[in-house]
C-alpha cells in the first residue's frame, strides 16, 4: 500500500506555505531582505518537516 497525494493538495500547499512564511518573517523584522531571507528559510524547515512526515508514514505503510 502506497500513500498517494493527488497534484491538486500540491496546488494548495504553495499559497499556503508563502502566506505563513511571509506572516511569520514579517512579524519578526522590517526590513524587506530580511524578511525574504526569514521567509525562505521558514518555507524549507516547514517542506523539510512536511516531508519528512511523509517519508516516516510512507515507511509505515510499506511495512503494513
């Protein structure tokens, strides 16, 4: 068994992922490359993290 993610759930993700990385590094600074910088790096921890949900229960599934 397989864990599957339709292209559709991708679709939403992105908007989401910028919109509370963009809230989250401008509520940290004022500066506008500062802000970019903290929203990058806050959008790769959180596909980071995501990501790694996914592996640990696609590794689950597999053993079932």
């Amino acid at each position: 068994m397989n864990i599957h993610m339709s292209i559709g759930y991708l679709l939403l993700y992105l908007p989401l992922l910028a919109a509370i990385s963009l809230v989250i590094g401008a509520s940290r600074h004022e500066q506008t490359k500062l802000i970019l910088d903290q929203t990058v790096r806050t959008a790769v921890w959180i596909t980071s993290f995501m990501f790694g949900i996914y592996v640990v229960l696609q590794i689950i599934s597999w053993m079932v």
